[in-house]
C-alpha cells in the first residue's frame, strides 16, 4: 500500500538570517616596536595588528626585502599571537592570514630597527678645572673609545646654547646662561643607523664673581740690601693659575692720580725668585690685582 509523500519527509523550520558582508577593500596591517633602538646584546619587541580587527588571524613577519621568505621562530622569539622579539637590526613588517587557502591582508609600513654600538661617549672639560669662571675660554669635547671609526656628533643640553653637532664645542667667553647639563652621542659616519647610547651627564658650574689674589711678604721687617720673598695665592686656590707680578713706582700713595702704565712698570721675569707657577695653563683674562705690600726699608731689591 502507497504511502503519502507528506509523509515520507519531516521538514525544519527556516534558519535565523545570516548576512554575509564582502568588502572590496583588502584588510590592512600595522606594526610597532617597544623601543625602536636596540641594546646590544638585548632583544626589541615588534606587535602587528589588523584593521579592522577580527579574530582568526595568523601573523607572518618580515625582515630585509618585500620577495624575502617570512621569519622562521628560529630567527624571532614569540611571545604570543602577533607580538614577536628580535635581537637583529633591519628593516621590519608584518601582515596577517587566515583560511585555507590562505587570505592575507596588505603589507605593514616598515619599521627599522637600529643597533646601539657598544662604544660609550663621555663629555669633557677642557682645560679640566674644578670651577670655571665667566668669561674663560673652554672647550667641552665628545670623546668616543676606538679610534678606527668616524662619527657624527649631536649634542643634547639644558642650557640655553646648543652646542654644534661637532666632537668639540669651544666656548671663548663662557657666562652663566653657559651653566647646566650637557650629554653627547656618536652615529658611524659608514653606518648611519648605528649610534651610540647617550653620554652620562656632564654638569658644567660657572662662578660669576672672580677669585682675588693675596700677596703676602716674608720677612715683614728687611734690613737693607736683604731679600724679600713675595707669594701670591688665589683666594680658594685651585689648580691651573698662574701669576704674573707687577711692581709700583713711584710712591703708591699717588696711584690715584696716575695711568696704570706708570703704577705698574712690567713683568718681573719669570725665573725671577719668588715666582710660582702652577699647572699649564694661563687664565690670562682674569684682571683682579691684589692689594699692594709696602717693602720696609724702601731700598730693598725684589730678587
């Protein structure tokens, strides 16, 4: 006996709509770096993201050429889906994929990773006086260790004088607005993307207000034709002075009514007893004079 067809078959209900959205644009990915220098010997983290995101992406990563082959987890550290470390320079980026077979989105822009060198600059002073005063002349240098490579040169400081980017900034009359913090770093002249880290601070101090020179005598009382010894120090001494003697004529009570060229007849010579020289370097621009010592008797000879 037949059976009906209405019977034969037990059909659903129609499924809820599903919407299916297909964009003509292809997605597009982007990358970044935690720091995009990197420390010798350390490793730089790289993160690639789709826009828009949604989920189901594989990311692959790139170094060197667009045609090069993707990183391999041998050459990069994973730390999880779409955040990798690498510890080689170069230049970097990413793009996503998904489905078999594979759907991929646009390449990342790049992002270059560059390598600090080892080398570690130190900024110094030049004379190197533990104070310096307004209006000397200085010079502060960038010295890098290893002499076979050539560098260029920027400078960072707290003043308000930028120094050039050269190895030397040379200051002829430094002032007060000289004062503050300055840091140096090199980049290889062959290889500009390799640079060295910062320089430690260096803090240069200016003093305003000179030093002033006291003459004393020994002995106080001279018989005639005896010798005199006359020493001359610098307030707060220090090293690099050097001192230069002046001898008055006539009576120096009338040095109110006379030019300087008449009070102050010339240099003793420099082998002259009772001249002492410290250090190398003559701190020419200081003009304070110190008070005068009378000689008693006046016929003594400066010897």
């Amino acid at each position: 006996m037949g059976k009906n067809k209405q019977e034969l078959y037990s059909v659903t209900e129609w499924s809820d709509v599903i919407t299916l959205t297909v964009s003509g644009q292809r997605p597009k990915s982007s990358i970044s770096a935690d720091n995009r220098v990197l420390p010798e010997g350390d490793t730089v983290t790289l993160t690639c993201s789709v826009t828009p995101s949604t989920p189901g992406w594989s990311f692959y990563w790139y170094r060197g050429k667009k045609t090069s082959e993707p990183l391999t987890m041998a050459e990069v550290v994973l730390h999880s889906d779409g955040q990798i470390g690498v510890s080689q320079e170069g230049d970097y980026w990413c793009r996503g994929g998904r489905g078999n077979p594979v759907y991929y989105t646009d390449y990342s822009d790049v992002i270059s990773i560059k390598k600090t060198v080892r080398n570690r600059p130190a900024v110094t002073l030049h004379p190197n006086w533990p104070e310096v005063y307004s209006r000397e002349t200085i010079t502060l240098k960038c010295e890098i260790p290893g002499e076979d490579t050539e560098w260029d040169y920027e400078w960072a400081t707290s003043s308000s004088h930028q120094p050039p980017n050269q190895n030397e900034y040379k200051i002829n009359s430094v002032s007060t607005s000289h004062h503050g913090h300055y840091w140096c770093k090199g980049r290889m002249r062959s290889a500009q993307q390799n640079s060295t880290m910062w320089s430690a601070s260096f803090q240069l101090k200016i003093v305003y207000d000179k030093p002033r020179p006291v003459l004393t005598v020994s002995p106080s009382w001279l018989s005639p034709g005896a010798s005199v010894t006359l020493n001359c120090e610098v307030e707060h001494p220090s090293a690099g002075w050097s001192f230069y003697w002046y001898k008055a004529v006539p009576d120096l009570s009338e040095k109110s009514s006379m030019e300087s060229d008449d009070i102050f007849s010339g240099w003793i010579p420099e082998k002259t007893p009772g001249m002492w020289k410290l250090g190398d370097n003559d701190r020419i621009h200081m003009q304070h004079i110190s008070s005068p010592v009378p000689l008693v008797p006046r016929s003594c000879v400066l010897v």
